[in-house]
C-alpha cells in the first residue's frame, strides 16, 4: 500500500455569540483535517488541534508544503518511520505548536488508514483496550459578554449534572479574588458529590496561583489545571507539593522531548497531552510510556472536531492506569460542552453519552465515517 495524496480541509464558521476564557475572545471554531489517500483506495482521516485564537490555515500550510512532500509516495505501515521523518524535517522551523500539531494530522490520518485496511480500530492495532468506555468530564464554563457570574456558572453547572455529568471543569483565570468566590460559589451549589476541577490557561504566575491553590483547597478540587505558563516548568515543581489539589498540564507541551522533562522531573500530578497536538498516536504512545514508567497519569486534553474526539477515544482505550488495580484510577474523556457548529454533524452524531459515560467507537480505524457534507459547508476556499 502506498499513500497516494494528502488533502487537506480547512473548516472554519463564526460562533452566533463569542466566548472568553483567560487568554480572549473566541469568535469562531474551526478545525483542520487532513484526508489521506492510499493506491487501495483507504482513505484516512486526521485532525490537527486548532487553539481558540489559533487559525486553522497555519497548520494547513505546514501540511500542504512541508509534510506532504515526505510521505506521498510512502508505504502507511512504515508509520513510526513516516512520523521521525516528519519531525526531523522540520526541527529547525519546528518542535512546538503548529508543526507537531500537523504532523499530528498526517499521523492520525495513517493510523485511520491502517485501521480501515485491515478492518480493525485503532485501540486493537496499538495493543487492545483497557477499557470500553470512559468517564466524561464537561468541559465549559466560558464567560459571555452578557453574562452573569457566578449565577450563569452554577445554572449551567446544573445543566451538565441533569445530563447525566458527574464531572465538570470551571474555566478561571479572571482574577485571583474572583476565582475564589467564584470555585467556592460553584462548589455550594452543587454539593460536595461531583468532581469538580478548575483550568486557568495559564493566566497566573505561582504567587497568585499559591493564593488561589489554598483558598480553594476546601472547596475539595480535584485538580488544577495550567495554573501557570507551560514555559515554567520549576513554577509546577514549587506549587505541587503545596496542597492535595492535583497539579495538571500538558495542552500547550509537545512530542516525548517536550513531556520527558515533565515526567522525569514529576513537575504535575496529571499530564494532559493532545493527540491532535503532541503528536497524534505514534507519539503519544510513546509519552504514554515515558509516563507509566514514572507511575503518571495520563488524562488527555481534547478540543476538537468529531476526528479529533475519536482518535481521542481510541487513545484513551490504550492508556494503562498507572498503576493497575482491582481499582485503578481511571483516565477520564475531556468532552468539550462549548458552542461548535460541526463538531457532532462532521461524524454523523456518532460519539454520544449514555448514561453518564462515552462508549469507545469500535469500528475501523477511528470507527467514525465523515460526513462531507459537513465539511463543504464549513470549508474555507
Ligand atoms: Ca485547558
């Protein structure tokens, strides 16, 4: 089998009302996906993580002029060759954020191929799966113009819990003295049974995020996500051991070279890779390693289309608890609740919840068929 073309889709549609978290506003959801072809006639699908403020053309390019040219013509079986090759191409314009996120698409793509042709999904082809469903966590609580806070927090709070969530995650990072009214006021109203975490994307630096780690400690979080810049990495080291809080990072950190400082310096409790990011599966095998070898959590950070939420099932099958149990701790789905006009009709609605868990797509590749429908009618020309 050889790959015979690498497509590339740019998506992109405004929000009927925009979105802050720490960082800004969010006016539109995009996505960039990559198709790939083989001379069997398989095709592929991949998906590169778009940032609320990142746009999806940028990862599209690095496809379209850089990857493309290494793989077509290669075999999708040599997919760990095919994925160093990539790297080291483009290590000197590369390393972090949009190239490892493209070549992140051109992975997930070769493995929905290699899937497809032998009829099996991804999980079976990576080893088989720990698990055959998965706890969701709600990820939202991003703040409107018009909106009111904390009551619009704890009414959508309410809403996730009536749809069967028994874990969500407040978006902070809007002030220190405001966050912690804000967890607390949450936390009140919902009572002490749900799992409740807090991100702020990084919005602090680890003085203010000191003060809010122990103001909210009874409030009984279960973890703290980039409460500081990924850059600094001795920051996490200082605050971890500050509080039970679990420390959590990894959206914004890439490839094993960019996680092997994390886990060998057991500078966060939880590590957050995206396989839409980091470096779609070869790569994130390989942190998943680096990090049961180091008895690591893995939770992965999922923001994206319907693609990029089923390779992230796929993955999430495969992570071994750390340690294994009787009972284990369990990675759970981060299932994004925010606007996003084609993240379900892109997979003809196939990745649903029932009865508070997420079900793992067994079909081939990422056992979910593209609706290209969808995609001409997101696509930017
Ligand atoms: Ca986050």
């Amino acid at each position: 089998m050889k790959i015979l073309d690498l497509k590339t889709h740019v998506l992109s549609t405004p929000l009927d009302e925009e979105f802050a978290f720490s960082m800004g506003w969010v006016g539109r959801r995009g996505a960039m996906l990559v198709e790939l072809v083989t001379d069997d006639g398989v095709t592929g699908w991949g998906e590169a993580l778009c940032h609320g403020l990142q746009a999806p053309q940028v990862a599209a390019t690095i496809v379209d002029t850089v990857l493309k040219p290494l793989v077509v013509g290669r075999d999708p079986f040599d997919v760990d060759v095919l994925w160093e090759h990539m790297y080291n191409r483009t290590r000197p314009f590369g390393q972090k954020g949009a190239v490892p996120n493209a070549i992140s698409a051109v992975d997930i793509a070769v493995w929905d191929c290699l899937g497809r042709a032998l009829g099996k999904p991804v999980h079976k082809l990576l080893g088989g799966a720990y698990r055959t469903d998965v706890q969701p966590y709600a990820t939202g609580f991003y703040r409107l113009r018009n909106g009111r806070y904390p009551a619009d927090a704890v009414a959508e709070a309410h809403r996730h819990l009536g749809r069967g969530f028994t874990a969500m995650k407040l978006k902070i990072g809007f002030g220190v003295e405001e966050d912690i009214a804000y967890v607390h006021a949450v936390r009140d109203a919902i009572g002490p049974a749900p799992k409740l975490m807090v991100d702020a994307n990084h919005a602090y630096n680890v003085g203010a995020a000191r003060r809010i780690l122990k103001a909210i400690e009874p409030a009984h979080i279960h973890w703290f996500e980039e409460p500081i810049s990924p850059e600094d990495i001795d920051g996490y080291r200082e605050l971890k051991n500050l509080t039970d809080i679990y420390l959590a990072c990894g959206e914004n950190e890439f490839t094993k070279i960019g996680f092997r400082d994390w886990i060998s310096r057991r500078a966060v409790d939880i590590l957050q890779p995206d396989i839409c990011s980091a470096g779609g599966f070869t790569e994130c095998r390989k942190i998943s390693a680096l990090a049961q070898a180091w008895h690591l959590p893995i939770v992965p950070h999922v923001w994206a289309s319907g693609i990029g939420l089923a390779a992230s099932l796929q993955w999430i099958a495969t992570l071994p608890p750390a340690p294994l149990a009787l009972h284990p701790i369990e990675p759970m789905l981060e299932y994004d609740q925010s606007a996003h006009p084609f993240r379900q009709d892109l997979i003809h609605g196939a990745i649903t919840m029932s009865g508070g868990r997420v079900r793992i797509p067994d079909g081939p590749g990422l056992g979910v068929e593209i609706d290209r429908d969808v995609i001409e009618r997101y696509k930017v020309r």
